[in-house]
C-alpha cells in the first residue's frame, strides 16, 4: 500500500468543488426561502434621526424590514457579542443593535422579501435622515493622535544610544495601505428553519463552533436550538475568523418572520467588513562597517476602529531573524471612524516584515553588501526577544537553496545595470517568517467491518485542503486506501476545533487523527490477539501495526488478520474512537517557519510598467503533509504578494470616509496576465521537537517577504526607492 503523507496527493473533495456537487453557504435550498437585503448607512458618524421603511413595505413581495426599532431581542452586553477571536479591548459591533452609526457602510435595515431582486430594489425606498458628527477616517493626518500602545515591548539594551553612535545608519518610513478582502465567495447565510423551530445555519465562516457559540449567546439560545455548517468556503484568509454580521441579520429574521431566510453580501458590502489596516512602519538600523547589528528598533501605527482595539504583531519579528544587542519595538493604534479590522493572510508579518526587510536591503546597499551577506552575518540562532533556540531553523539552507535556484551569483549590484531590450531588470530578495502554531482538536473516527473509515471533526477547509490532509493521515494511520476514508468537516455538532486560521490546523488535525487512530489501533490489536490460533498470538501492542487492511506484526506482513475477521470475530460492526489532541507545553524553544523570497521584475524604463517575471521562494516549514497542495499554498501566498506590493489599495475619499474603490473592477489585484514564474522549493527541515509529525504549517509564509522581495527588485532595476505601497508607476516616474 502506498504512504500517502509527504506525497503529491490530489484533493479528495476535488471533484466535488468541479462538478458543482460542492454546496457553499448561500446555495443551501430551502422551501418557502426568504432573501435579506442590506441597507447601508451613508455617512461614517452620527446618529438615525429618521428611517422610513413604509415606501419599501408598498413594493409587491417584501415582507419585512427589520431596523433597530423593529426586530427581536439581542443581547445587551459585550460580552454576550465576543467570540472566540474578538478583541480583548473593546465593544464588538452590533448590526441592528441601536442608532448609532460608527462606520460609512455600516448595515442599518435588512429587506426581506420572497426574492432577492425585489429585496434589492425595495432597499433602495428605504428613507433614512441622520444627525451627523464630526469623523476622521485619515491614519496620515490623525497618527500623531496615536494614544494607544498595543503589545508593549521590553527592550534590549539601548537602541537610542547604539543608533546613534552606529558606524551606519538607516531610518525610513515605509507606508502599507489598507487592503479588504475579496475571496472568491461573497459572504452569506442561508438560515433553514425546521417544523419545530430549530435553526440550521448554512454560514460561510473559518470557524463554526466559533459562530454556534457567538448565536446562542447573542440571541439567548440554547445549544441545541441551533447548528452552524460550512462545509465548503470558497476563500476566506482571515476573513471568516469572527463572524460577519450578515449571520446575525439572518438569523433575526428567521427568528422573527418563523421562516428560511439567506443573506447574501454584494461584492460592494463585503467591503464593510474586515481588512488589513493601514500602518505607517518606522524602521531604523544601526550597523558596523561590516554589517553586524548594533541596534534594531520599529515602530508601527495603525489603523482600528473607535469601538474596538485590534492589532497584531508588525514589529519584532527582527529578533526573530537577526542579531542586534538593542532593540525597541512599539505598535501604537489610531482610533477611526472605520469598521474593526480582522486578520488577513500573515497578520502582522505580511506588513512588519515588508518594512523590515526593505530597510535591510537599505542598510546591505549603504554598507555595499550583498543583501543575502548582510542577512548570514546577522543571522540569529536564537529568537532573542526570549533568548530561546529554535525547534528547528533552515533559513541558511533556504538563503543557499533559493539563490542557487534563482541564479542570484550573476546579479550585478549596480542598479539600472540589467537589461532585456527596452525593459530595465531588477533582482531582489527578502526573508519570510511565522510562528508555527498548533492547537487542541478533538477528532471522532468510525472504523466499519467493511475496512471504511469515517473521520469527522468540527475544523473547517477554507479551500487550503483539510479534507485531503485528514484523509492522507488517517489512511496512513489505520493501513485503508485514502478512497475508503470518508471525512466529515465544518458542522458544529462535531468534536470540537478552534477557527481555521494561523496556518495551525494542518499539525492540529493531523496529530489529533493520530490519537484516534491509536485508540482505534489499540482495539483492533485486542480483537486479534484474541482469536483462537491467532497468528499475532504473544505479539505486544506497541509492535503491532495496522496496515493494507490488516492488524499485523511490525516487521513480519506476513503474521497478519484482516480488519474485517477480528472486528467479525469480536461481533462488532464498528468501532467508534474520539480523541482531544492536546500538545505538550514547551516554553524551552521557539516555533517558527522561514523563507526566502527571490523576484525578478522588469520595468519599462519609459512608462514605468512593472512586471514580476520571477519569484522562487524556498521554505522551511518542518515535514510538509501534501507536496501537492503545500505547493498550491505557496503560490497563492506569492501571488497575493505581488498584489501587495504592486496592486492592492483601498481608497478612500476622505472628506465623506467613504471607500470609492468598493469592487474588482477598481480595487485591483492580480490576474494571469501579472503572474509569472513562481518556483517553490521545500526545504527539507526534520523537526521531532515540535510534533510527532515534525508539522508546522504553511498558510502564511508563503506570503511574507514577497512585498520587500518586490519592491527590492524594483530598487535594484531603477535606482528608486519606493517605500509608499502598493508600488505603481506613477510613483516610479515622479
């Protein structure tokens, strides 16, 4: 039989996602089906002094309008509205909760009528006069009001001094705009209503006992009233880590009408949910000649809203890729009068590390260094902030991997020193890094006499193949064909996961499968031993294995009983095992993944167009389960990198604090036509400290770096640095 982790396997829902076979949430069908549409509000601040819904209840087939005057009781408290990734400072938004206008897009009313065309048009009938406020939605005009420091940082040493006696400095601002999200898959919930009343929830989220827990709380429910599925998500990367308001607004009507309802979100309104904030990164380093560190600091402020305190970690990830004896590091937020942010694809990293790997790129051309130099002479072993070795880290292999691969010797130094006709050529490179995060699962396996399994689980496949990881695991653990593992995910009547997100389901799902299919392993060896003339007769469990669907001794195939004679020998039919996978506390090392990022671009030296031609990223990301899919997550994270650095950008008029770019027609991103070459190479990083499985996953490495690797690039073919993202052309011919 074949061993199926560590190979190219193809996704077992594969067919189901090409065929159609694959439901998402706003496709669930429902008899009598209801459709929501939203009311936005208009303006960022100020207050309702009128809604007029009377002109939209005229329009023939609405049924309902449901505003904060008129709808069923919600809960009064915030803390009754936090989930489980909720801010811990704050007061979490409340749609349809009161008068109070907070962001411009803000849902105010929600139109039910018998289809959603008719709900659409009846929306815009809804008349609505607000008491305006004084707003501010510009971090640039507003930073210096940055009251908030947010992950305080214990320093190292004397950054202040070290920098300024530092034989080379560098200091710069490097600015990161905010970008929304736009998976594929518009936001939505299709609520079915039973004959007795209980709710099943069709909700596109990343977590699904995350949103069951947040329903029941904000609308006094019992847990069984309700159940939350999400079996496929057509894109999500952070998106659906909290729950999106339009869950709520489904489930106020259901509750109110006693019918099936669905919201579905424009492409338009999926642009007041979360995003990545804007922040303006301060780097400076300070160096000696040869370009050892004295002194590291970064400063980063950003973006969150008035009514809750988000952030994550954009600053101190030096400490975590190079030697320096001072470091300072600081994350400040500015209040806005803009929705909460949410996490996007590397929270934190996907910015942090943009700055500060462009600022060492500064540093290698003030110090007349090769950038990969620069980095193996500040290279860490230790993550300094808690002066800790790594469970393991080969970013010395990927620096030496990568750079063979891409040809990095025959870079000439010299900017606007390479040509390709009339195109300047650019080589740059970054270093990417994250943590390598695992969390407690709980997975149920179901072993039929038939030689099947059923694996079920409450985690969810946000596109990024856990269905496929579950299934290689399983059948290399239980000894069946990956065809005859069935697996159930995303229901919140499963054993329990946390939200999918921080690139940790893959080791946490995997090494719960593992516990479960001990236990399962434990029995069937009972069952054999314990046939008459059993040839595993005197054998001991730790020796026996389960393989080609059989029990049988390690090492000796041939002393072996089939899965289906011992479970007909002990009368059973099945046998049913659940496990909580817990991994052991060790504050003795640090988890990390590490990359490096190589990209090649070419500029037109007369109209400044930018193309990316090239990116190789090796990665070091411990054993990777599914060199198939593992590689589909790297270039995904790749390509969302070249729209980071040359792309994305929301836009915002700012005397009205209203996105004018709401769409992907003008909020652009990447399409075939900007993506190139992208080689992905594994670095072979054996790592038994961390798991059984030496597993660290790798959702949002594959991301990190790519926008310094770029925009270095970019230096290099132009002699301009552009530290303002995205990086357009306008910007190269100022």
């Amino acid at each position: 039989m074949n061993a199926y982790v560590g190979t190219p396997t193809s996704r077992v829902d594969g067919r189901a996602k090409v065929t159609g076979a694959a439901k998402y949430a706003g496709e669930f069908p429902a008899d009598g089906l209801l459709h929501g549409f939203v009311v936005e509000a208009t303006i960022p601040r100020g207050r309702i002094a009128r809604l007029d819904a009377s002109d939209a209840l005229q329009v023939k087939g609405v049924v309902d309008v449901l505003t904060h005057v008129h709808r069923p009781p919600l809960a009064d408290n915030d803390d009754a509205w936090k989930d489980e990734v909720a801010p811990e400072k704050g007061s979490p938004f409340r749609p349809l909760y009161d008068d109070r206008i907070r962001f411009n897009g803000q849902p105010i009313a929600l139109v039910v009528a018998d289809d959603w065309e008719t709900a659409k048009f009846a929306a815009t009938r809804v008349r609505v006069e607000y008491e305006r406020e004084a707003f501010a939605t510009d971090l640039e005009s507003e930073h210096e009001k940055a009251g908030k420091v947010d992950r305080p940082h214990q320093p190292r040493g004397n950054a202040a001094a070290a920098l300024a006696g530092a034989a080379v400095r560098h200091q710069a601002d490097y600015v990161l705009p905010t970008e929304h999200h736009n998976p594929m898959e518009l936001y939505a919930t299709t609520v079915v209503r039973d004959g007795s009343g209980r709710l099943t929830v069709h909700d596109k989220t990343q977590g699904v006992q995350n949103v069951h827990k947040f329903l029941c709380s904000v609308f006094n429910k019992k847990h069984d009233d309700l159940r939350v599925v999400s079996p496929y998500v057509g894109g999500a990367f952070g998106s659906g880590l909290r729950p999106q308001y339009q869950v709520v607004l489904a489930v106020l009507a259901a509750l109110e009408l006693k019918r099936s309802v669905r919201v579905v979100l424009t492409r338009h309104q999926m642009y007041g949910l979360g995003y990545r904030p804007m922040t303006i990164e301060r780097v400076a380093l300070g160096a000696k000649p040869d370009g050892t560190l004295d002194a590291v600091t970064h400063e980063a402020t950003a973006v969150t809203s008035r009514y809750e305190d988000f952030s994550r970690n954009d600053t101190g990830w030096a400490e975590q890729l190079y030697k320096s004896p001072n470091s300072l590091f600081s994350h400040k937020l500015v209040e806005l009068d803009l929705s909460t942010p949410c996490d996007m694809r590397a929270p934190g990293a996907a910015s942090g590390v943009c700055a500060l790997e462009c600022a060492m790129d500064e540093l290698a051309v003030a110090l007349k260094l090769d950038p990969i130099e620069l980095r193996l002479k500040c290279y860490s072993d230790r993550d300094q902030s808690e002066d800790l070795p790594y469970t393991s880290k080969q970013l010395r292999e990927c620096y030496a991997r990568g750079a063979d691969a891409f040809g990095w010797t025959r870079r000439n130094p010299a900017p606007r020193s390479m040509r390709d006709g009339k195109e300047l050529v650019g080589w740059g490179m970054a270093t990417g890094v994250w943590e390598a995060l695992q969390m407690p699962v709980a997975v149920r396996i179901v072993l039929t006499s038939n030689g099947h399994a059923e694996v079920s689980c409450a985690a969810s496949d946000i596109g990024t193949g856990t269905y496929t990881i579950v299934a290689q695991v399983a059948a290399d653990a239980l000894g069946l064909p990956i065809e005859n593992i069935d697996v159930k995910l995303a229901d919140s009547t499963l054993p329990q996961a946390p939200v999918e997100g921080g690139s940790w389901m893959a080791a946490s799902s995997a090494h719960a499968v593992l516990g479960a299919a001990e236990d399962i392993r434990l029995e069937l060896a009972r069952l054999a031993k314990a046939m008459p003339a059993s040839p595993l007769g005197g054998v001991d469990a730790p020796d026996v294995i389960l393989v080609d669907g059989a029990i049988a001794k390690a090492g000796d195939k041939a002393r072996a009983v089939s899965i289906a004679d011992a479970m007909r020998h002990g009368k059973l039919e099945r046998i049913e095992k659940q496990k909580l996978n817990h991994f052991a506390e060790d504050n003795s090392h640090a988890r990390n993944t590490h990359s490096a990022v190589f990209a090649e671009v070419k500029v037109d030296e007369e109209l400044g167009v930018i193309r990316v031609t090239r990116v190789v990223s090796a990665v070091a990301a411990g054993r990777i389960l599914n060199t198939k899919t593992g590689r589909s997550q790297i270039m995904g994270g790749v390509v969302w990198g070249i729209g980071m650095a040359l792309h994305e950008e929301t836009v915002m008029d700012h005397r009205f604090g209203r996105i004018m770019n709401a769409n992907i027609a003008e909020y652009h991103i990447p399409v075939n036509a900007d993506v190139h070459d992208i080689d992905v190479i594994f670095v072979d990083e054996p790592d038994d400290r961390i798991n059984r499985l030496g597993v660290k996953g790798l959702g949002e490495i594959g991301i990190v770096g790519v926008p310094a690797a770029i925009a270095n690039a970019i230096y290099h073919a132009t002699g301009k640095r552009i530290r303002r993202f995205p990086i357009t052309l306008d910007k190269l011919l100022d």
